[in-house]
C-alpha cells in the first residue's frame, strides 16, 4: 500500500512577491494617486472657495439684515435726506443710514420703550433745539448734508445748513431745502407756545401752561430727545451704533462694526411717486476680499413698514 505523498508548501508563498511585481505595484498605486490627486485636489479648492463664498454672503446678509430692519421699524428716516435744490451733489443718495430707534425696543425689559427718554409713555415729544441732545450740529462724528464736512455749525443746526432751528415740525418744508421738519427748535412746532397752541395737550384741563419749550407741557422742557441709529464706514467696515439704555443724553451711544471688507455701501432716499405717502429706502452693500472674492446686496424697505 503506497502512502500519498505530502505536497509540498508553494515556494511562491515562501519566497513573497517579487522585485519586480512590487515595483509595478508601487506605479499601479503611484498612477491611481496621481489621478485621485487631480480629481481631489480641485475638489477641495472648490469646497473651500464655496465656503468663502457662503462666509462672505452670511456676513453682507446679516448687515443688509440688520439696516433693512431699522427702517421698517422706525418712525423717521433722518439720512439720507431730500436732495436739496441749491446744491450740487447729491443728499438723497449717501453712505450713511441714521434712523430713529424703533419704539417697541425695550432693551432693559422696563416697560418702557428705549426711545421714552423720559419714561412717560411717549416718545419723542420733547426736543430740544439740538434735537439729538448729542452737543453737535447734525450727528455727532457724521457730515448730514454730505458737503465733505463734518459737525460744522452750531448745536443748533440739526441739518448742518448753516441756519438754526428754520425747520419746525409742521408738516411743511420752511426752508426749501427739499427736506421737512428735519431742523425744528426747541419749540418743536414753532408756534410759540407749549404744546400746540389753544389746546390741552397733557388732559390736565390746562391749555398753553408752561414754557414755550414745554411741548408736552409736563413741566419739563427738552427731555425727551430724538434717539438716532446710524450706519456709517470706518474705513472698510460698516459700523452700527445704538443709543445706551438709559442715557442721560444724546452722547452716549455704542458703535459696532458690522461688516468687514465693505467695497460699497449706498443708502438712497427714493423719491415717492405721486400720491404715495410711503417712503422706501434702497440699500446696497458690497463686501470684497482680499482673495478677490465678492458679493454685492440690494434691498428695498418701506419707512415704518411694522411700526
């Protein structure tokens, strides 16, 4: 009887791959790298240009955001104002946006509206003849009428026009600069007495009590001054500044920049068309890159539109 004789073990399995085989090996992986290399390569770059991209756009998105939702909650458009008939440039197309803070903004949960300077359940009733009480002609820090200058003038001069208090708030353009009530005295209606004149504007069952400043006629005069939000360039950043809760005056506000790398920023004041009591505001932002990357935002708001 034979026994069947062991088989012997590969000598393939023994002596492993070849020289040979492990050089083709190594250009098979180096060819299938190289072409992972060109397809991954362009790939990461797009994904990191889309971020960029997406980056740039929150930002511009977030400004134009914020400015659009100031002018619908506001109760007056302060710049840019009506293009005034006697210069030469324009007023009504700017890079500054200053409106009057919201009124239902109570930052300090109080119960009173931020703008309620003197917490007595209205707003804005009570302005002294620099009508911000910021101690400046026009904004503070900023040029109102757009002639290259800034805070020129007297206190007095709310519009930076080199006449003070020639604009009362009476419905009417006095002046004939194009724009209305925008440089009222401290008698804010120019009539002379407290409040309007022959009426009882606080119900105390008094009529015309008090100083012609009064225009409450609560016993106090200029206390309740007009709360300004602007949007303005430092530079290449777009700055927000709020009045401080609680401030004693016009002066105390706080600026925060809102959007770097701002290659455009162009507020204008739409004329209305005839009939429309409604006043838009066009905006435009464009954010740029060093890298050269760009996005360039529009958007249209009606003055009040929620208030």
């Amino acid at each position: 009887m034979r026994l069947a004789q062991a088989k012997r073990p590969s000598t393939r399995s023994e002596q492993g791959l070849s020289l040979v085989e492990v050089l083709l090996a190594l250009a098979i992986s180096a060819v299938l790298i190289a072409a992972l290399g060109g397809v991954v390569g362009p790939t990461l770059n797009a994904w990191e240009l889309a971020q960029r991209d997406n980056q740039l756009t929150r930002e511009a998105r977030f400004a134009v955001d914020r400015m659009t939702a100031a002018v619908r909650g506001t109760s007056l458009l302060v710049l840019p104002r009506a293009d005034n008939p006697i210069t030469v440039y324009s007023e009504s197309v700017r890079d500054v946006l200053a409106v009057a803070l919201d009124h239902t903004w109570d930052r300090d949960r109080d119960g009173f509206a931020d703008a309620d300077n003197d917490k007595d359940g209205r707003i804005d009733e009570d302005w002294g003849r620099d009508n911000n009480n910021d101690g400046q002609a026009g904004i503070s820090g900023i040029d109102d009428d757009g002639d290259g200058a800034i805070d020129e003038g007297s206190l007095g001069d709310d519009d930076e026009d080199g006449m003070n208090n020639e604009d009362p708030r009476n419905g009417l353009d006095d002046d004939g600069d194009g724009s209305v009530d925008e440089d009222p005295s401290a008698n804010m209606n120019g009539d002379g007495q407290p409040g309007v004149a022959g009426v009882d504007d606080d119900g105390d069952t008094l009529i015309d009590e008090g100083d012609p400043q009064d225009d409450d006629e609560d016993g106090a005069i200029n206390e309740d001054w007009l709360d300004t939000v602007v949007y303005f360039l430092n530079g290449t950043t777009l700055m927000e500044r709020l009045p401080d809760v609680g401030a004693a005056d016009g002066t105390a506000f706080s600026e925060s920049p809102i959007a770097e790398n701002v290659s455009l920023f162009e507020v204008e004041r739409l004329v209305p068309a005839p009939g429309d009591r409604a006043l838009l505001v066009k905006i435009k932002l464009e954010l740029a890159t060093p890298e050269g990357d760009s996005i360039l935002l529009e958007s249209t708001a009606r003055v009040g539109s929620v208030q």
